[in-house]
C-alpha cells in the first residue's frame, strides 16, 4: 500500500454498500416503469379503437334503419348527400353519417388507432357487407388481453 493511502474502513464499505443498494433500487425503479409502459402505454389507443369501432356501428345501424340495406363499403357512410349508393333505393340514403373530412386518407372514416392513417381502409377496418359487421384489421391485443379483432 503506498504511503499517502490510508486501510479502508467499516465506514467505507458501508457506503460501498449503500451505493450498491441504491443503484439496484434505481435499476429496479427503471425496470418497473418499463414495464407499466409497456402494459398500460396503449390505454389510450386502445379508448381510440373502440370509439372508433363504436362511431362505425353506429353509422352502419343508422343506414340500415334509413336504407333497409348494410352499405356495400364502409366507404358509403360518407357518400354525399342525395346521392344512391349501390344497393339502395333512390333517395332512401340520409347520409352522410360521418364526417366526410379528415380520418383515414381525409375520407371521413375514422383511423383504427393502431393503423397508418395515411394506409387505405382495409389496413384500418374488416368490413362484412352481408351482416354490416366491422372488426379491427390491426392485429394485437387490448391491455386486458382481448385480441383487437373481437371488439
């Protein structure tokens, strides 16, 4: 040991000890954020899918109601007023029944969270004319573990 340094003390290694301590709570503190991130961070998208699940139903039953028909595309709920889309009676179509501005690709379809919204609608939607069903085309799960396409 060279002249100038003194022995290490109890008092050195507890603080030694203590650092240790720390950084581990600190790494562990990290870790637990990542975590809840990683398993609550899409709380929000997932809010977004339903409501936009939700906004598409809707308008679907309205035109079903009004035109006694399930539009033949989800495109069709922003058709302008006092046109006929295909399938329906002239003048049975009280659309639109979105907004025809902004969402995916400025149609007035609303983005599937998950999706690219400048992708086209079938990236975004699974649209079944016969029975007017519509289902997530993004594949995963909620943060409850329930798969996006059974929303």
């Amino acid at each position: 040991m060279p002249v100038n340094e003194r022995p290490p003390t109890h008092t050195d290694r507890s603080d030694t000890v203590i650092w240790l301590v720390l950084f581990g709570a600190i790494v562990l503190g990290v870790i637990g954020i990542s975590y809840h991130s990683k398993r609550y961070g899409h709380k929000s998208e997932d809010f977004e899918l339903r409501f936009g699940l939700k906004r598409l139903r809707e308008a679907i039953a309205q035109y079903h109601v009004d035109t006694g028909v399930y539009p033949a595309r989800l495109q069709d709920l922003v058709a302008p007023a006092g046109s006929t889309p295909q399938g329906t009676k002239h003048g049975a179509y009280a659309g639109p029944y979105l907004n025809p501005h902004g969402g995916i690709q400025d149609t007035g379809l609303p983005c599937n969270s998950f999706g690219d919204p400048t992708q086209g609608v079938a990236t975004h939607w699974i649209y079944n004319p016969t029975d007017g069903t519509v289902k997530s085309a993004v594949e995963g799960m909620t943060v409850n573990d329930v798969p996006y396409s059974q929303l």
